[in-house]
C-alpha cells in the first residue's frame, strides 16, 4: 500500500487531519480527521509503501498491544485509508 500522491497531513482546529493538496486532488471534496494513532501512523509511513503488518508491528512497538489486536487494528484503518481514496492497494 502507499498513501495517493497529494494527500498531506495537517492540523485543523487542533485535529490531525487529512487533506488533498494539488491539481490531482481537485475533486477530493472532503477532509478526513484522524485520530492520535492513525496519525501516528500516517506519519510514519508517509512517502513509502507499507503493508498492514509493517502497521501492527508500528503498534506493537508503540502501545504494547499484542500482535492479533494489533493486526486487527491496522487492517481496519488501512482499509478505511483505502475506502477513501486517500491509499492505494499495490497488491491488487
């Protein structure tokens, strides 16, 4: 997977949130406000591809949470990142 090109993250009113910036990103009409975790991340994957474990193990590390929670969580998000349109799935 790898964020769309155009896609940044910014602060709004003190939310993470993301946003299209450029030509490409013209007709993407709506923000999509992140929370702490999918911030963090956002950030830390931002400009390379990842996959869904590359996310849990980002969460292992950071929360102490344990791997099939955690796997669970990053298979949401990106799937939520990627119902969007803000992340494609190079695996399909």
């Amino acid at each position: 997977m790898k964020i769309i090109e155009g896609f940044r993250l910014r602060e709004v009113m003190g939310q993470p949130t993301v946003i299209g910036e450029g030509i490409g990103q013209i007709n993407f009409n709506k923000l999509i406000t992140l929370n702490g975790t999918a911030a963090y991340l956002w950030q830390s994957v931002e400009g390379k591809e990842f996959t869904v474990e590359q996310l849990a193990g980002l969460l292992t590390e950071r929360y102490s949470i344990d791997e099939a929670t955690a796997r669970k969580d990053a298979a949401a998000i990106s799937g939520e990142w990627i119902k969007s349109g803000i992340v494609e799935n190079g695996e399909e």
